[in-house]
C-alpha cells in the first residue's frame, strides 16, 4: 500500500504549485488545509516505509542526549562517548550531561557511510582480482 501511494503522491506532488492545498478525509467528509511541505514529509516517510526502513521524525535544530545520539548512528552509549571524547563529533556540556547537535550526528553518519562504502569497494575489488567473483 505505502509503494502505491507513494508513487501517487509524488506525482501529485509534482503538480501543485503553492504552499498549501486541501485534503478530503473521506470517512469524514471534511477537507482541510495542509501546508504541501507536510507532504512531502509523508511521502518521505512513505519512501523509508516501503522499504521497511524505520523512521523518526525530530523536530530540527536540536540537542540530543547522548543515548539518542548513539540509538541514531547505531552504537552503544559508551561507544558514542568514547566517539565525543576523541573530537569525532563536537558536544557541547549542559551541567555534567553531554549534548550533540542532530546536524552533528547525521555529519558523522555520512561520514562513516561513506567510509564504510569506500572499504566495502576495496574489499570487493580485491575479490574480484582474486577470481571470487563471476563476470
């Protein structure tokens, strides 16, 4: 269902021209109006959905604890710490408790992606050279 109306949304989206339109709630029977960015927004969560990929929606800017920080890149609290404490992500102290901008942790995300990619392709092209892999 959420590929189907993904695909319809999108390409309505790709029709509308202002900020707002209305919307029908059929069971109801009434329309209201809907900022089209909020749209979007459902259809991005649609998009991660279809894939059974899971989603957060986090109001931007904000500070994280240290624990949403590490259940968003993945790790542990500990690991995450160990991560601030060597300069891999700024914080910032508020008392004695650590804060991590949400830019900051989606900038290492990529990051480590990215590097994660990168070793992947040498890992497969090293295969590859050894005869591991089919043509």
């Amino acid at each position: 269902m959420a590929t189907s109306t993904l695909k319809q949304l999108t390409r309505l989206l790709k029709e509308l021209d202002s900020e707002t339109t209305q919307i029908e709630l059929l069971e109801l029977g009434e329309k209201i109006e809907l900022p089209v960015q909020a749209l979007r927004i459902l259809a991005t969560y649609l998009e991660y959905t279809s894939k059974g990929k899971p989603v957060a929606l986090i109001p931007v800017p904000t500070e994280l604890t240290t624990q949403a920080a590490a259940d968003l890149i993945g790790c542990s609290r500990p690991h995450l710490i160990k991560l601030l404490d060597k300069g891999e992500i700024p914080f910032t102290k508020v008392g004695k408790h650590r804060r991590v901008k949400l830019e900051d942790v989606v900038e290492y995300k990529k990051k480590l992606k990215a590097r994660q990619k990168k070793y992947l392709s040498k890992i497969m092209s090293a295969d590859e050279a050894d005869g591991l892999y089919d043509s």
